[in-house]
C-alpha cells in the first residue's frame, strides 16, 4: 500500500509560475517530511524538511506547507526556473530510531522557457 | 569527499545469474541502506543497516542479500536474478542518531534482467 501519495505525477509551468506538487500521508507516527530533488542519471539530494510542529517552512524559492490535521503537506516552487526541471520526490519518515523513510511516487517538473 | 560510490553504474544480467552491487562511503556514517526505483513507485527500502554487523529488512527484500562488514561498505548481491529485478538501484547513507533524517544517495546502478 502507498503510505504516502503524491500527485500530480508530472507537471508542466511556464518560466517564472509556480510549481505546487501535493502529498498525503495516513501514519500519525511520521515525524520528518523531507522533500527530494533528483536530476536525470543522479540519485536524489535533500531540498527541504519540515516537521510537523511547523506549518510553513521557506528556503529561498522552495516552500512546504505542513496541515498536520489534514495529513498533507505540499511543496511550493515561487518563480520556477528550467533549472528546476527535475524529478520530486515528497517523503515521511517513523519516529524509529533508522531513518526509514517512505517515498511518494515522485513528481516529474519540466519548466517551459 | 566522494560521498557515496556505487558500482557498476550499469548491468545486464540474464535471468539465475547472481551477482553484487557495490556501494561505499567515505563520510563515516552510522546508517546505510539500499532502495529501488521504479517508474510510478518512488523508491523502495530494500535493506538497511545501522552499524558494522547489524542488518535488516526494509520493504521489499526478497530475492536481495546484504552485509556490513565495515563502516564504509554495504554490497547488495542478487542472488538469482529475476526480471522483476531490473530496476535502478540507490544505495544511501546517513550520520545515526535522531537529529536529521538526510540521506545522502549515490548515483544510482541500473540493472537489466533479461
């Protein structure tokens, strides 16, 4: 079963939009929500996190927004470039003591010109 | 730094045939762990290890088997290969400990079982 879901599964925006990808989880024992960004031919790199005691969380263009009691966070990209054409993974990790996180199903962005 | 070395970045295998993917850090960290990625599935926990000698089970680890004999290495062998293996696989690591959740991914080896 997909304990977190993510969509879309691909996006197009134009130069200078804005990107929004959205996941969901069910698990209340997920206590760290990463978001991943992974070029073509190289694995995934952390972009940004946010816990759940946090409802907004900004680093530069790249933005979560944490609803915890609606079990969703999403990822916001302000003044999307063709540099962040890339695939996106959104993740949620169980408060054990390994680092076991769960995937969504990835986001793949392509940022038009 | 390195980071994280995977190898081969590429395989074809032919179904039964075995074989071991590498992978090494040069970061000192506690955890490692190998995923799959397949299109429309994210990535899968294949198995993980906290520590030199300590292994277990992630969410898909059959017909895959690892070991942690030092710090720096954690293989994944195949021991007889399947189409259903084919796939691209990631092997990750992470400092242990509870304080960030990062992982750091090598750049991935692609295998085909034909």
């Amino acid at each position: 079963q997909q304990q977190v879901k993510q969509s879309p599964q691909s996006l197009i925006v134009q130069k200078g939009g804005i990107s929004i990808i959205n996941c969901a989880y069910e698990n209340t024992a997920f206590d760290y929500f990463p978001w991943y960004q992974q070029f073509p031919g190289k694995g995934p790199a952390l972009l940004i996190a946010i816990r759940p005691d946090v409802s907004e969380k900004k680093e530069g263009r790249f933005t979560i927004s944490f609803n915890k009691s609606a079990k969703q966070f999403s990822l916001h990209i302000m003044d999307s470039q063709p540099g962040d054409s890339a695939t996106y993974f959104c993740a949620a990790r169980k408060n054990t003591g390994f680092q076991k996180l769960v995937f969504g199903t990835g986001t793949r962005l392509l940022v038009s010109p | 730094n390195a980071g994280v070395t995977q190898t081969p970045k590429f395989q074809v295998l032919k179904t039964g045939q075995s074989m071991t993917l590498q992978c090494a850090q040069d970061m000192n960290h506690e955890y490692m762990s190998w995923y799959r990625q397949d299109p429309g599935m994210g990535l899968r926990l294949i198995h993980y290890s906290v520590g030199a000698g300590i292994t277990d089970q992630g969410e898909v680890p059959n017909g895959y088997n690892v070991s942690r004999s030092t710090t720096e290495d954690f293989p994944l062998r195949l021991l007889s290969a399947a189409p259903s293996q084919t796939s691209v696989y990631f092997c990750a690591s992470s400092p242990g400990g509870r304080n960030t959740g990062e992982l750091f991914f090598g750049e991935g080896s692609r295998l085909t079982v034909l």
